[in-house]
C-alpha cells in the first residue's frame, strides 16, 4: 500500500464512521481481527 492509497483508506474510514456511525466500531473490529488473523 502506498501513500497515496492509505490516505484514500483513511478517507473511506472517517466517511463511513460518519455515515455508519452506530456500526463503525462493529466493523472496524471485523476488519481488525481479520488484518490480525491473516498476519499470524
């Protein structure tokens, strides 16, 4: 990922925290635990 890309990343996210916002946290801790899943 370059630079570029994290920063559209980072876009999406505070775009969806805002627009999804009681679910934000739900999905953010999916997409954590699978980030983790798929390092180990």
């Amino acid at each position: 990922m370059n630079e570029k890309e994290e920063h559209e990343f980072a876009e999406l996210i505070q775009t969806f925290r805002i627009e999804e916002s009681p679910r934000f946290h739900e999905v953010l801790n999916y997409v954590s635990n699978q980030l983790k899943q798929d390092i180990l």
